[in-house]
C-alpha cells in the first residue's frame, strides 16, 4: 500500500517551524507534497537553507498542472476569502484522492471539508508525531506552550487548553 499524500498550505508548516518540528513532521508516514507557488511565495521568513532542509526532509514542491490550476481559480472565484495559494492547496489536495490537506486557514478547512477532503491542522500533527513516538512528550508539551503564547498562532485557543491539559498529564 502506497502512503497517504498530504497535501500543506502554509499555515502549518510556519506553525511547525515556530516550535521546531518541521523536520520531525517528515518524519511521519505519509508523503509531504506542497504546490511550488506556496513554496516560493508564502514561506517567506525560511531561510534557503531551511527549504532545502524540507525538500531533504522529503517535502516535495509540486507544479501545479493546468487543469489544476484553472479547478483553483474556480474555487477562489467562489470562495472570496480563499488566496490563490489556498486554491492550489486545495485543487492538489482534491486531485489526489484519499489525502489529507494539512491546513489552518479556516475558509481553506470549511471548503475542503464541503468537498469531502479530509482536512486536518496542527494538532493533529502533534497528535501524529506522538502517536509515532518521534518526539518527547515534554517537546510536545514546550510547542503546546509555545502556540498558545504567540498571537500569530491561531489555534482554536480552546482546543488547545484541552490539548495543553492532556499532554501535560503524560509527562
């Protein structure tokens, strides 16, 4: 059986390098696929070498293929608080069906989600990378921390009260 896609917009991955488990979410069992336009115009405070890094790491940046992207256009005409770039998240995600579309953008989620696509965000990554056992707990527990103290998370802060709670007893 071949490995499930997911597909990332931005959102998480810049999450994710905020508490330093960007390399770690390579390393779960599913394949990291990422449009090239998201690559080159939305990670813009990675440094070269931390995109190397991730293409390293197994992100694979993908073109977009046309009919793709016209699927994209479609969707941002219909969804007005969609970016170009959550498009073409979303158009690659559809396009490979049964993948996972690793997203924060709230619209990006509720669309996927009309659609069928399952859609999931970082603490789900969390949840994977224990389930996995590919970092501590405390590590866990530290970027839990980490996300509800910075503003430019936005993270159910709910959820992740519920979350802070249940990793904190594990340790």
């Amino acid at each position: 059986m071949s490995m499930r896609i997911v597909v990332s917009d931005s959102s998480c991955l810049i999450d994710l390098r905020k508490v330093s488990l960007l390399e770690t979410l390579l390393e779960l069992p599913y394949e990291f696929v990422i449009p090239n336009t998201l690559f080159e115009d939305e990670l813009l405070k990675f440094t070269a070498a931390q995109k190397k890094a991730l293409i390293r790491g197994g992100l694979k940046v993908v073109d977009v293929p046309g009919e793709r992207v016209l699927r994209a256009q479609a969707i941002v005409q219909a969804s007005p608080r969609l970016s170009v770039h959550d498009g073409f998240a979303f158009a690659i995600a559809e396009g490979h069906p049964d993948s996972i579309l690793l997203s924060g953008d709230e619209a990006l989620r509720t669309i996927a989600t009309k659609h069928h696509i399952e859609v999931h965000g970082v603490l789900w990554v969390v949840d994977e990378l224990h389930r996995c056992r590919l970092t501590s707990v405390r590590s866990l527990v530290s970027a839990l921390k980490l996300f509800s103290s910075d503003q430019t998370v936005r993270l159910p802060r709910r959820e992740l009260a519920v979350y802070l709670k249940r990793y904190g007893a594990l340790k």
